[in-house]
C-alpha cells in the first residue's frame, strides 16, 4: 500500500506519515486555530489534502479493515491502526524479526533441491524482514547463498568466489548462473551417476542370482 500511495500521491504519503496540522493563527502572544473562514489558500490545501488522504485509505482497504479504521479522525490514526493490525506492535515486529533473522542465518539448500525452489525459499525469508524494514546488502545475500549450497556445488561455489567474486555479482545474476550450471553440467551429470548405479544395481544382482542358481546345481 506504501507503493501505491507514494505513487499517487506522494503529498498525501506525507500527511499519513506526519500527521495533521490544525490551521493557526497568533493572538497576541498565543496561537489559537483559525476558524475555517480564515484559512488561506495554502490553509485550504492543506485541509483538502487531509481530507484526501482519509479518503484514499477508505478507498484502499477492505471491508473488516475500513470498520477498524472509520473511527479515526485522521489519516495518521488510520495508518498507525492498520500497521498495528498487520504488522503488530513494535514488540511483535521485533519478535517476528529475530524469528525471520533465525531463519535466514540456519538456512541451507535442501538435498536434491532445484535452484528455483531453493531461491523462493529464500527470497520469502528476505521479503519478510524488508517489510519489517530488516535489510542486506546484496553482497551479504550473494554469499550467504553460496556458503548454503550442498556439497555436490561446492566445485561452482568456489569457481565464483575465484572468477567472480561477491561483490561482482547480483542475487538475480547469481541465480541465472546457477540455473545455467544446474542444467547444462549438473543435472545430467547426476543422471549419468544415477543410469550407471542402476546399472552396477542391476549387474550385481545378475551375478548373485548365477551364483545362487551355481550353489544350488
């Protein structure tokens, strides 16, 4: 919804941030608000600004989400509410953030796991802690990912570390390379290692069978 607002409106992104200020005007040395005949042009479009910013989130949420936030009398209110509702207090976002950041320090390809799978594991991790304003460089999340490889990649982790190098390569770029090696060289690699244990399966079986058949001539 950030995106969406921002996008529209950046303006009105600004008075949801910020908050509303009430028209004032000095009488002697205190300052009173304007009753609405005093305001000014600037006065007018700050208020029709305010306005435009509750009604932009009304128009915005969902039926549930609009009867939580219709009590409230300023965009601010109404914005403070639904972070509450989806993101939690600040205590749960800290919470959910050393639980996020648990998963992403243990995390570890899965055995026999394709590239593709592993990444979208991965990027939920990351998409979670950047909505709770939890980042890393892309430096970090390109090595993390090559230290997460299973063994059988270690010979193409290393290549990259050697020929590349973290800081050269992005996450998307590291995965395209990856996907590339996966099934150009791995992947029938390992078909070649699973057709030829197939095969000396199949031939020591064969030998078993003649020398059972032997033992019992």
């Amino acid at each position: 919804m950030r995106i969406y607002i921002r996008s529209t409106n950046f303006q009105l992104r600004l008075v949801i941030k910020n908050g509303e200020e009430v028209p004032m005007k000095k009488v002697g040395d205190k300052l009173i608000p304007k009753t609405e005949d005093e305001f000014d042009a600037e006065d007018i479009k700050k208020v029709e600004n305010y306005a435009k910013a509750i009604n932009m989130l009304y128009c915005a949420v969902n039926p549930d989400d609009y009867r939580k936030i219709s009590c409230c009398t300023t965009a601010k209110e109404m914005w403070d509410k639904l972070e509450v509702t989806y993101e939690g207090t600040d205590q749960v976002r800290e919470a959910k953030i050393d639980f996020l950041t648990q998963e992403y320090e243990m995390f570890r390809m899965k055995e026999g796991e394709k590239i593709d799978d592993m990444f979208d594991r991965f990027s939920k991790i990351i998409n979670d802690l950047h909505a709770l304003k939890k980042t890393y460089t892309n430096k970090d999340l390109v090595r993390k990912i090559l230290r997460s490889l299973t063994p059988e990649w270690r010979s193409k982790a290393d290549a990259i570390y050697e020929s590349i190098g973290v800081s050269n390569v992005t996450i998307d770029g590291l995965r395209g390379n990856l996907k590339t090696y996966e099934s150009t060289i791995l992947t029938p690699s390992l078909d070649e290692q699973k057709k030829k244990g197939i095969a000396l399966k199949a031939t020591k079986e064969s030998v078993e069978d003649d020398s059972s058949d032997d033992d019992n001539e």
